[in-house]
C-alpha cells in the first residue's frame, strides 16, 4: 500500500472488499429509511375507500380522489386519503370468496384501516350477510340512516343469532356521481361501510359528496 498512488490505492480497496463496502451501504441505507419511514411518512388514514370490480381509473390522485379531497378540506400532508380501484371479487357467487382480492379485502375491514366499500348490489349484500359490514340500523348511524333512508340496502345474516330479520348494511349509489360523473359502474353500485371503521363521520361526508345535488 505505501507505494501505491492514491488511486492505485481505492483499486485495491474496491477490488478486495467490495462486497464489504457493499454490505455497509446497504444496511446504512436500510437504517435510514426505517428511520425516515418512522418519523417523516404520513401513516394515519382521513379515509380509506374501496371500489371492487370497476375498471375506471379511481385510485390515488385520480380525479375522483382530487375532487373529494378537496370537498373534505383534507391536508393529505397530515393523513392520507387512500381510494383502491384494483381489487376483482364478488362473493355472491359461487367460489367469490377463493382469491386473493377478497382475502387483501377482508384483512382490510378486520384491521380497522377500510372505511367504505362499494360494489353491485347482490356481492354487497353478500359481504354484509357476512357481517363485515356497519349495521346502519344501530344508534351509531342514526344520522346516515335518517339522512338516506330511502337509499337502505338489506341482507339477511349468515349468523342467525345476531338478527332473524334483514338488517341494513349499504346505501344505494346507482344515481350519484360515481355513475354520472365518474363512470366506476354502468348503473348499480351500493356502498357499505366497514363494521370496524373509526371514520364513520368520513364515510358520512363521502356519502353526501358523491349524492350532493
């Protein structure tokens, strides 16, 4: 080494502990994006929504989650407003609940992070049945229920001993702008909230943004 040229030097180095060199940056890289991911990413939720089986364009930054943010006032710099239009499932036929969009749904609702879904009416009905879906027909949603009492969807459950009766679970958005104006679907789509959501006064004001007017 003593007498080698500074860059004769760095050769050697390289040359023979490169893949300690490397090693050493990628855990320093690793460090500091764990740390960035920590302290400096926005990991709360405004809303989280979810639009099944469409094939418009209406996932984050479409013009849909543009329009509604900016209807809600949200400062995405201190929560994220979060729209999934990529998820293929419809439980209300026969093996629509064996793939991979349905389990990511489910594990969504039970993990508290899904506020709203939509779909057509007959796979809505069948996640409600699931009970997986708000009953709008607890005191909770009383003012949703009074609000768009007309627009109620009912299933009946799976699980008898919570209800014999039907039960309310979704609102019928086949007139709104997710039809008119945003073409998510060609007329019937209904939307359900999630049973675990802590967000319902953000699914209220998604309500009256899409059924406004």
């Amino acid at each position: 080494m003593k007498g080698l040229d500074v860059r004769q030097k760095i050769r050697y180095v390289i040359g023979y502990y490169w893949l300690w060199i490397l090693g050493v940056g990628v855990g320093l890289f690793l460090i500091i994006y764990m740390i960035y991911r920590a302290g400096f990413t926005v990991k709360d939720y405004w809303f989280y929504s979810m639009y099944a089986n469409t094939m418009e364009d209406a996932g984050n930054g479409s013009q849909l989650w543009k329009d509604f943010v900016d209807y809600a006032g949200f400062d995405t710099g201190k929560k994220k407003v979060e729209m999934n239009a990529s998820s293929y499932f419809d439980p209300s036929v026969p093996g629509g609940t064996n793939n991979s969009y349905y389990q990511a749904f489910v594990a969504l609702v039970e993990s508290g992070d899904l506020d709203v879904v939509v779909l057509g009416k007959a796979g809505l009905q069948a996640v409600g049945s699931s009970g997986r879906l708000l009953d709008l027909g607890s005191e909770e949603c009383s003012a949703i229920r009074e609000k768009y009492s007309d627009r109620l969807v009912y299933c009946t459950p799976y699980d008898e001993e919570y209800s014999e009766e039907q039960v309310p679970v979704g609102i019928d958005l086949s007139d709104s702008l997710l039809i008119s104006k945003y073409h998510l679907y060609p007329s019937d789509c209904v939307l359900g909230i999630s049973a675990y959501t802590g967000r319902l006064e953000s699914a209220e004001m998604f309500l009256d943004f899409v059924l406004q007017g």
